[in-house]
C-alpha cells in the first residue's frame, strides 16, 4: 500500500506564492501517475496537475496553466506543486494522488487514481 503525505500548505495573500510537497512511503514499485486535486467547501473534486513518473510529462487544469508548476524529485519519491501568483479562488483542500496505471486521456481524472493523501489547506486572503 502507497503513503502520501501532503506538506507545505498555509496562508498567502493574493498574487503570492506557496509550494506543496508529496511524499510517497510504501511502494514496492513505483506508481506511473501522480496528480494533485482540489476541492472547495461544497464543489467537486478539481483537477489541479499531472505528471507522468517515467517521462515527467506535465499536464494542468486550465484554471491554474501557466501559473503552477509540478514537478518530481529525480532520486526519490517525492512530487511538488509550485503556485505561483495565488488567487482568493485558489483557496482549498489540497490533495495528493497517485495511480499504478491508466491511458493518457484519464490522467486528470480524480475516479482514476487509486491512492490519496490527507490533504493540505491553503487559503489566499483578499
């Protein structure tokens, strides 16, 4: 069974940045997608970024493209969510996720990841 535990989650103030950290425990072999999702007081679960483990392949939601920034530790199991210029909408639960497999057009796909971290608070005042 996969651990995930989310860090690095806090208050900002708009236009701020912030970076979450994912660290995985407990694999025997590596998964092949990791995600990070979202989810406000009473909305669904939101896609936030991807990233193929193999190739690093990145793939965002359209709300935060060209703002946030995922990325992987290249020694260990260890997947970051760089957010930059923070808005008051950005303000959630953050999740870590991870999944062993699955096609290309799933990858931001809450349903189709297997394990979950607790999740991390942020808040961006305004």
């Amino acid at each position: 069974q996969v651990q995930l535990v989310e860090s690095g989650g806090g208050l900002v103030q708009t236009g701020g940045s912030l970076r979450l950290s994912c660290a995985a425990s407990g694999a025997y072999f590596g998964p092949y997608d990791f995600g990070w999702f979202r989810q406000a007081p009473g909305q669904e679960r939101e896609a936030v970024a991807a990233i193929r483990w193999r190739s690093r392949y990145t793939y965002y939601g359209d709300s935060v493209k060209g703002r946030f920034v995922i990325s992987r530790d290249g020694a260990e199991n260890t997947v970051y969510l760089q957010m930059n210029n923070l808005k008051p909408e950005d303000t959630a639960v953050y999740y870590c996720a991870a999944r062993s497999g699955g096609i290309l057009s799933t990858i931001l796909q809450h349903t189709m990841y297997n394990y979950w971290g607790q999740g991390a608070q942020v808040t961006v005042s305004s």
